[in-house]
C-alpha cells in the first residue's frame, strides 16, 4: 500500500462523515438547504483538522445537481467531474506555491466569465495567509464585487496573518482540534474496512500522538502497516515513532526521585548503549515528569496504560508538585545546554548527576533549615546566626571594579541586618513592573527579597535558590535600568 492510499482512500467525501466539526457541518448544511450560501468562506484551523476536505464538500454540494439534505450526491455527472478534477469550475489553489499578484490577477479575469457546466465557480484557497501583500489586494477587489456565480473557500492555519479587510468579508468558520474519542472511532473504521487488526491501546495511542489531527493520525496507522505486517499494537508504534521505551524513562525518574545516582547513570547508559537520541530521550523524560504532576493535580494521563498509570501512581504518593516542579525547571535546563553542546552524552550524565545531587543537597538544606529554626526558637532568636541566609545574591547596579558587592557582613547582628537593610519597597517594585507589562521579570522576581548591600549595590536575594535562567533575565543591561528606573 502506498503512503498517502488510506488517506486519500477514507478521506470524508460527505459532511456527514466529517470527524469531529458537527457544528460547522451542521451550519454549512442548513445554508445549502436553505439557499442561503455565503459568496465567501474563511476556514481557519489546525492542520488536519478538516479543512480542505470540508471546502471540497462544500464546493460539490453548492453544485450538485441531486443534494440530499446539503450534502452533494458525489455521483451525478458534476459531482464525479469535480472529484475527478476534470470540471474545471472548481480549482484549487495552493496559496503557499502561487501567492503572487498575478497568480490572482488571473483569478479576477476569470471569474468575469460564467462556469462551463456548474452553477458556481468556486475557488478554493489554501494556505491563504501565504499570499503576498498585492495578491492580498487583488484579491480583496475580487471579494469585493463578487460576480453571483463566484464563490470562494479561503483556508488557513493562521488566520492573524490575513488582512482586517479579508476577514471581514468571509465568513469565518474556526475548525477545532479533533477530539480523541473521535479520532479513535474513525481509526476503527479505517482500521476494520482495511482489515488491520489494532489494539484499542494502540488507537489511543495514536488519537494522542496526532493532536488534534485526523490527517496525522492517519499517516501514523499507514506507516505502522508498510512493513505489510497488519498488526498494530503500542510497541509497533512506539518503535516506529521514535519514542523510548517507557520503562527507561520512568526508572530514570524513579532513580532521580530517589536520589540514586548509580542507578540513574544506569539507565542513562542503557539508553546509549541503544543509539538513541539523548535530546529526545531527555524531552520525554521532561514530559513524563509534567505527566506525573498533572496526573498529581488530578488530570488523567491519557497516553498511558492502565499498568503505566499504576507505576506513575506509585512515584507520585511519594513526592510534592513542588518537587517535581522543580524537576521540570532543572531538567529543561539541562535540554537547553545540551542543544549548543557537540559533547551531549556526556554533557547528558553529568547532567543527570548534577540533578540527582541537587535534589539531594536540596532536600537536606530543607531539612537543617527547619532544625535550624527550631533551634532559633528554642534559643528565643537572640544570638543564633542568620536562619535564612541569603543562598546567591547578585548586584542590580554596576559596581564600579574597584567596588565589589559587599556581601553579608558577619558581624552585622542578625536583627539588624534583617531588619535594617532589607529594601521594604521592593514588593512595590515587583508589581510595578508587572503592571508595566514586564511579566517576564516579574515572574522571576516575584518569590524574590532585596537588600541594600552599600549606597551603590542592592542585591536580589532568590529564596528558592538562582537559576542561570534567572541570573540571564536579570542581568541583562536593559533590565537592570528598567528595575533601577522604578526604583
Ligand atoms: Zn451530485
């Protein structure tokens, strides 16, 4: 079977078989039994979600000489010319390949004259953000005084891209992203009138894996059987789409959790050993720990078996969201260095060593600050050292060379350096800048402390540690002014 053969073989060739857009096949019908079609259609949406198939529809039903309810017959002498492509009154236009002014000139000259055999003329625009500004243009006069025997079927995947003046001249429908359950029922169609044989995992599977995207969806089943084997099931398609066995990404988890850096390392060189792409491996691994805090939060995890839930389950009773929040942060870290490394092996196991100790230190740090405020009530706070020490501190205004940030000063009494220096305006700071629009910043600033270290220097104090990430968005020059212009 060649590639595109299912597609095109279960392609929807009537509203009715549309998947997942009832709300716009059922409109779309009622304008054709009513009489009451549009001179100008915009179909924005995802990519596969219906789009073009629908504009085709659409085009043989205005022009069908027996409809039935709105939908064309496909078999009267216009409907076949249409799908067949020999009736020249319907074309079809890739605004992609033909987007310049006289690609569209030519459509103006043309619609002057009647159709050959249909009732309408109908232009079918793909990818109509592609056009260039003229074409947009000329186009637009088109739209403007449309003959009556002229329709147009604009289709787009970024409608923000089209000019005001287009858009308020079609009527816009917005296809979704197909829904799951309804992807895995057409699969099941396809699947039993092909005679494939699939497992309902498996259909699942794939209804995730294309997001939204009954096209995608069908190009995962046609490479699944071009092996001329037909039987799928979640390896097969695991296998074929590249992505690593669970069972390594979730000991890796399980090995990081739990501080095992012998064990994480293990795996890491498993995955290896198996010439698997690291930056993958690791991008799967980040998204099954956001699958394990979602599934924490309560929101089902769709892509996994009943004994892959069970396993994530089991990892999850035993950490916070906080931690695996964390997680998430350092392990995105890790992917972004890696992406600029030509060592990313190597640069992957130290990472991950890096990560486990991290938890690790981070975990104990947690702990002997609590006894440490223990003791400091126990002691009534008057001369245990400094409880919450400030971990990293950065300097917001260039010191001058010869003016290094002074850092804490150790024999500063507790009280009055708490007291004392702290900036008592900075939350004022913070959400001045989120109210100028500066999220970014505000974001990484929020959870944040300031203390005046010198007349010249004031330093950011990060209560959950500094992230290259927040050292980068708060060092940069511009910001910095920003702040020091709100100060
Ligand atoms: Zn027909």
């Amino acid at each position: 079977m060649t590639y595109t053969a299912l597609y095109r073989k279960f392609r929807p060739l009537t509203f009715e078989e549309m998947v997942g857009q009832e709300v716009i096949t059922k409109t779309l019908k009622n304008q054709i039994m009513a009489g009451r079609v549009g001179h100008a259609y915009l179909f924005s949406g995802g990519r596969g979600t219906g789009k073009t198939s629908s504009a085709k529809i659409l085009a043989r039903a205005v022009n069908c000489l027996n409809p039935r309810e709105g939908e064309p017959c496909n078999e009267c002498e216009i409907c076949r010319g249409i799908l067949d492509g020999s009736l020249t009154d319907v074309v079809e236009m890739d605004a992609a390949s033909n987007n310049s002014v006289e690609d569209i000139r030519s459509i103006r000259e043309e619609v002057n004259f009647l159709p050959t055999l249909a009732k309408y003329r109908v232009y079918i625009i793909d990818e109509v953000h592609m056009l260039s500004t003229g074409a947009f243009n000329a186009l637009l006069k088109t739209l403007e005084e449309p003959p009556s025997h002229v329709k147009f079927i604009l289709a787009t995947t970024e409608p923000q891209k089209l000019p005001a003046t287009i858009l308020s001249r079609c009527q816009r429908f917005d296809f979704k992203r197909i829904p799951n359950n309804d992807i895995i029922k057409r699969l099941a169609i396809i699947c039993e009138q092909s005679k494939i044989e699939i497992t309902n995992e498996a259909m699942k599977l794939i209804a995730v894996l294309s997001e939204g995207a009954m096209r995608d969806a069908i190009s995962i089943l046609e490479r699944c059987i071009q092996d001329g084997e037909n039987q799928i099931t979640e390896e097969k398609i695991r296998e074929l789409v590249g992505i690593p066995k669970l069972t390594y990404i979730h000991s890796l988890t399980k090995a990081i959790l739990g501080y095992q850096i012998e064990e994480a390392i293990q795996v890491v060189n498993q995955v290896i050993d198996e010439g698997k792409e690291i930056n993958h491996f690791l991008w799967e691994t980040i998204k099954y720990i956001k699958d394990l805090l979602l599934l924490k939060t309560g929101v089902d995890a769709v892509l996994y078996n009943e004994e892959e839930k069970k396993q994530m389950q089991s990892i999850i009773t035993e950490v916070s969201k906080e931690r695996l929040l964390k997680l998430i942060y350092a392990l995105s870290e890790l992917e972004n260095d890696m992406k600029w490394s030509s060592q990313k092996n190597i640069l992957f196991q130290v990472g991950i060593i890096k990560v486990c100790k991290q938890e690790k230190n981070e975990g104990l740090e947690e702990i002997e600050k609590r006894i440490n405020k223990i003791e400091n009530i126990l002691k009534q706070g008057t001369s245990t050292k400094n409880i919450e020490q400030p971990k990293q501190e950065i300097p917001i205004t260039k010191p001058e060379k010869s003016q290094k940030p002074v850092k804490k000063v150790d024999e500063t009494p507790v009280q009055k350096m708490q007291d004392g220096n702290l900036v008592p305006y900075w939350q004022t700071i913070i959400n001045q800048l989120k109210e100028n629009g500066k999220v970014m910043l505000y974001t990484n600033l929020i959870n944040s402390k300031a203390r005046k270290l010198n007349d010249m220097v004031i330093g950011i104090e990060f209560t959950d540690g500094l992230t290259s990430f927040r050292k980068d968005s708060t060092r940069k020059t511009r910001k910095q002014t920003r702040i020091n212009k709100i100060n």
